[in-house]
C-alpha cells in the first residue's frame, strides 16, 4: 500500500468516493466535479491510498476559510474514507491502517504548508467518521453541536483552537397553496448531493403544490448568512440526510405534507 496525490488517472473514483461501482452514486449529478474544479485552485488537498494499482482510501483537505469552521491559518479535513463494501468495487480495505497512513500524510502535509494545525469533525456515535478515531490519533475536542464532534491536533503552541459555524436561521414554511422544500448543496459530498437532485427531482413531481428552492452553499457569504452547509427542509422542518434517504422517502415525506394543503 502506498499514499499518493491525486492525478487525472485517479480523479474519477475520486469525485465518487471510490463507489463507480454505485448505481445510487448517479443521483449525485455533477456538483463534486463542478467543486473540484472550483477548490483545485483555492488550497485542496487530496490524498489516496493505492493497493495493487486500485484506490482503496482517500483523504481530501481544505483551508479552514473554505470549511464549516472558523480558525486562522489551520486545515480542515472535509473526509477520511477507506473503501468498506465488502464484494463491491475493491472490497472490504478497511483494518489494514490505510486510515492512519492517510491521516498522518496529510498532517506532514499541512505541516509543510507552514499551516498551524489540522482540523478535522467526527461523530459521537460509532459510525462514519468516529470522534473516538481520531482521539486515538492524538486529536483534541475542541467544540461540539449536537452529535458533530470538532477535533484538531495543533502543530505550534500559538495556535488558535478552531470553532463550528453554527446555523444561523432556517427556512420557513411554504404558502397556504405551497409547500416548501428547501435544499442547501455546498457540493463537496457525493451523499449530500444525491439527497439535494433526489429532493429537486421528487419536489418537481408535485407542480405548482410545491415551491423548490436551491441554496448554493459553496458560496461563502451565503453559507455564513444561513450557517448550514448541506441540508433538507421541507416545509420549515429540517430531514435527515445521513445517510442518504432514498428518493422515494424523500417524495413520500413531501407528498404527505401536499395532501395536507
């Protein structure tokens, strides 16, 4: 196993989190191309773990200014996935310490980036992207909202601990006619941009007896106006989106509040 930087040979299992295999991966439309081309040049950071010439981890980094959190002059780990599915695309890679060799190659990363620390968000329950982990990797809880953990490990004494971003308003209700699905993208997450197309494609189903609105959240003054990054709301009520509810659950949810107009 080896970690290597991102090429244009390993861009596409990149923008897919290593799930081409997916066919829900195709609901996820184009928003993590349209962001890498956008982020490419503003400080991301990208780094894969090969085995026998296929990609098995990844880890993508952004400046803390690009990122869900405030701090000054630290990086941000947007996510450390190593591949999981067991008899699909490269297989179960997980328990073979891909996790920990890509932490550590992007924290001599940013080290050589003259950055004073690295960031990274965790969850407090025992799944997807664990708090616990990154603790036994030596990082600190620095902040918290709800079961999103904030952790960073400082490389210099002066740093500053970093912050969440927290949400600012949320959307209202729809009209008495109307009801109203709201869909923040921010486009960094292939499983938060198929909750946003699954949303706008069930949302077009109902005509005029549902209002859509899109939040473009990779806009910076528009994500600080709202402090929510990627998320679903329909009819002021905020939905679970992890994991990704299917796009049945999701029209069926709308549906029931149009029955109710």
């Amino acid at each position: 196993m080896e970690i290597v930087d991102l090429t244009e040979k390993t861009l596409n299992p990149y923008l897919v989190c290593l799930e081409d295999w997916s066919e829900d991966i195709k609901d996820a439309g184009n928003h993590k191309a349209l962001w890498y081309g956008k982020m490419k040049d503003r400080g991301l950071r990208v780094k894969l773990a090969v085995k026998d010439g296929r990609v098995c981890g990844m880890i993508q980094y952004v400046p803390i200014e690009h990122a869900s959190a405030e701090g000054e002059d630290l990086y941000f780990i947007h996510c450390i996935w190593v591949h999981g599915h067991k008899g699909k695309g490269v297989g179960n890679m997980q328990k073979q310490g891909m996790g920990t060799a890509l932490l550590a190659a992007a924290e001599e990363d940013v080290r050589g980036l003259g950055r004073k620390g690295l960031v990274a968000w965790g969850l407090s329950l025992p799944f997807w992207m664990r708090a616990s982990w990154f603790k036994k990797q030596g990082y600190k809880k620095v902040d918290r909202d709800g079961i999103s953990v904030l952790l960073w490990k400082p490389f210099v004494p002066d740093a500053e601990p970093p912050r969440w971003i927290r949400p600012k308003k949320k959307p209202a209700r729809g009209e008495k006619d109307r009801v109203a699905v709201t869909a923040f993208c921010s486009g960094w997450c292939p499983a938060q941009n198929m909750v946003f197309e699954r949303a706008k494609r069930a949302a077009a189903e109902f005509g005029d007896g549902v209002a859509f609105r899109e939040v473009d959240t990779f806009d910076r003054k528009t994500y600080l106006e709202w402090g929510i990054a990627d998320a679903l709301f329909i009819d002021g009520k905020a939905v679970r989106t992890g994991p990704p509810p299917s796009y049945a659950k999701i029209r069926k949810k709308i549906g029931k509040k149009v029955k109710r107009r």
